[in-house]
C-alpha cells in the first residue's frame, strides 16, 4: 500500500529501552525509519538493526539539550518515555510530583522546542505524544501521573495548530491496560489483578505493546497526513470517545 514506508526518516522514541517504546521502534524501523532509541538507560545490543541507542535524562533540561545536539535531523518524535508512581493522592509526596513533571511533561515540552524547528524548516513532520487513557477518564492512586499525562493534550492539540501549514502534525495515543513487565511487577504483589483487569475490558485482554505501537507507527506515515489534534485510546473499548 501506498503512504505506508517511512524510508528516509528519522524518528526518536523516547522511552526506548521499555516494552512500549522497543514496539514502537521495531514497528517504525519495519517501516524504513532510522530509528533513536533515547532512554535514560539506552539498550546495549537490543533493538532494531541498525537503530542508534542515545542517553536522555527527560528531568534534566541540560541532559534534553546535550540529546538534541547529538541526535541531528528528526522527522518523527514519538514522546513514550513516562514515570508513575502510584499512591492515593492524600498521600503523595510532592516530590514525587515534582518528578513525574519533569519527565512526563516539561521533558517533553523542552525536547519538542528545541527539535519542531527542523520540522517546520523542513516541511515534514510527525509529533507524537503517548498519554495514558488514566489521563483522559481518571486512575486510582494516578492523580498526579494523570494530571503530568493530561498536559500532554493540551500541548499536543497546541502544536497541532501551530505547525500544520508546515504539514507537521500532533497526535496523541492514550493506551489502556497493557500487558507490560512494569504491570506484572504491580500484580505480582496482588495476585489475580490482570486477571481481574482483563475481565473489565470489552475485548476481555490486556493491550499488548504491538497494539500501541502499531497505532503510533500508523500516525507517522503518509496515509495519517490529514490527521493532527487528536487523542486516540488503545484501551480494548475501556473508554469510549
């Protein structure tokens, strides 16, 4: 099919080095892209064939600045990377909001300035933002992961509207339950929780990394050229919008 490749781009997953985002750079390099894993533990000897592997601290500014440098030319910027501390709200600690702030937004706002410009000088290219679904409707014990996740609408639906005549568009992806290590790390202290999780969702099982990443890859191609500004969930029907 037409519109699908990627050849000749150059796209970033941050997050590289998780379950999500290795899907979502085998998804983009299968396409044609040369791929950047940026992580704050970049892999060694992991990920696709000739993917570069680079190391980004999204909570320090001059970490994100010193990347952007390195990096070169980026058509494709998938922001993946996240940290979650789950707690209920009347019981967090502030620095931990601190924290997921700085990597789970303003990482991502710093990183998009200093790397948009190229696209928009270029004409061409792809932003985007993986969120959480708990961000759209709501988590237990997620307020503030939730509440650093939701900035990323905002921010996305912003950019969507300042860079279109450059034909940059802005989407984000909000994924449901998925069955990743972090998950089974949590349900390994409660026995059955996937389980009863998957039980709560339509298509009766948890997301699996592809089902994000084959989403995200589909936005970074020429068929999604005409969508930009908005917010798709990979849930298995959990939310409905």
């Amino acid at each position: 099919m037409d519109g699908l490749r990627l050849d000749g781009r150059v796209a970033v997953v941050t997050g590289g080095a998780g379950a999500i985002g290795a899907a979502i750079a085998a998804d983009l390099a299968a396409l044609g892209a040369e791929v950047v894993l940026a992580d704050v533990r970049p892999p060694t000897g992991e990920g696709p064939a000739g993917a570069r592997a680079l190391r980004v601290d999204l909570a320090s500014p001059p970490s994100v600045t010193e990347f952007a440098d390195a990096v070169g030319r980026v058509d494709i910027l998938v922001h993946n990377a996240g940290v979650s501390i789950v707690e209920p709200f009347t019981e967090s600690d502030p620095a931990g909001w601190d924290l997921m702030w700085q990597v789970n937004l303003r990482g991502p706002m710093l990183l998009t300035k200093l790397l948009l410009p190229g696209m928009l000088a270029r004409g061409w290219g792809r932003l985007v933002f993986v969120s959480s679904d708990g961000a759209r409707a709501g988590s237990g014990g997620e307020g503030a992961y939730a509440a650093t996740k939701a900035g990323l609408f905002g921010l996305a639906k912003t950019l969507a509207r300042e860079a279109a005549r450059a034909h940059v568009t802005s989407n984000v992806v909000c994924p449901g339950p998925t069955d990743t290590p972090m998950l089974r790390r949590v349900s390994d202290a409660e026995p059955g929780l996937v389980d009863k999780i998957a039980r709560g969702i339509p298509l009766r099982r948890l997301g699996t990394p592809a089902d994000v990443a084959g989403l995200v890859a589909y936005l970074c191609t020429e068929r999604a050229a005409y969508i930009t500004g908005q917010t798709l969930s990979v849930s298995g029907g959990v939310t409905m919008h």
